[in-house]
C-alpha cells in the first residue's frame, strides 16, 4: 500500500510469504532478511525461567521477553501461508511454531543428516561436462553448497575452489595451471 505524502511516495515493505517450499530460506539470514530464527530463541528464555522466585527486574526482563516472543510468534505467523497456517494455529510460543514447521519442511535430525550427506556425495562427485560452461558449472557448485549451509555445513571458498579446479575439464588445464 503507497501513501503520498507531499509528493514522496512511501511504500510499506511485504514480508514474503511461505508456502511450503525453500523452507530454508526462513532460516537463512543477513542483513536483508527478516531473521525470525532469532527471535524464536526468546520463547525458550521465558519458558525455562522459574517465575515464582523472581526480582522485579527479572519480572520486567521475563515479560519484556514475553512480548518479544508474541511478536515473533506474530511475524512467523504472518510469514505464512494460509494453507500451512492451520499447522501452527494452537501452538503459544514461537518456538513450538518454528519446530512444527521446521520437523515438518526440514524433517528431523535423522533426516536433515541424510539429506546433507546426500548433498555431500553430490558434491564430492560432481564434474564439469565437456558441452558445459563454465558458469553453468559454478551454478551447480553454488546450488549445492547453498543447499549444504541451508542444513548447517558451511563449505569454505578455499574447498569450493578447490573442487572446481579439481573437477574442471581438459580444455581448462592451462587456466588451471597459471591459477595454482
């Protein structure tokens, strides 16, 4: 929604919206991201406080975290979609709506182990093809290491490097050799 203000036009950003896919992406963050992960973390802090032998400063900290936690609870919310909203809708606190969605999208440890070892061997096995550019290639790196740190394994710049000297084809050896 714009709104005219002396002729300066404001527009009101959107949050993206989930449905269901790149659930990642909700966990990614940077500078240009809504990091609801972090915010998550509040509900857990008030939860684990034993409130009955509280200072007045605690009790202000644990409802100021309270009102953090509503907040995220709120963003997570909003940031899906309506078809996935009934997943969360009972749930009181941020982190047990960041848990369903995440078991369900990300699926459990078990899971998440198997798909980044899956994502690994995809890695480690990759070569470039003879009919490929090299920007297609570096594409294919790139997805797959993006997919690594989506389940928690940062894949340095020296290892990506590495493997696309290692993996490139013959006509690249030259190029090669000057770069090592």
């Amino acid at each position: 929604m714009a709104a005219t203000n002396q002729g300066v036009n404001i527009q009101q950003p959107t949050m993206p919206i989930f449905n269901g896919e790149n659930y990642g992406l909700l966990e990614f963050e940077d500078e240009n991201t809504f990091p609801i992960s972090r915010l998550v973390g509040f509900s857990e802090k008030w939860n684990m406080m034993n409130q009955a032998n509280l200072t007045n400063a605690q009790k202000e900290a644990l409802k100021e975290t309270k009102k953090k936690d509503a907040k995220a609870l709120f963003f997570i919310q909003q940031a899906i979609s309506e078809s996935l909203f009934p997943r969360i809708m009972r749930v009181a606190t941020a982190k047990e709506a960041w848990e369903v969605l995440q078991e369900e999208f990300q699926g459990n440890s078990k899971v998440r182990s198997i798909k980044l070892q899956s994502l690994r061997r995809d890695f480690e096995n990759l070569k470039m093809n003879e009919s490929e550019s090299l920007k297609d290639y570096y594409s294919k790196i790139n997805e797959i290491v993006n997919q690594m740190a989506l389940y928690g394994e940062v894949v340095t710049d020296k290892k990506v490097v590495e493997k696309i000297l290692i993996s490139l084809t013959d006509k690249y050896d030259a190029m090669v050799s000057i770069i090592e």
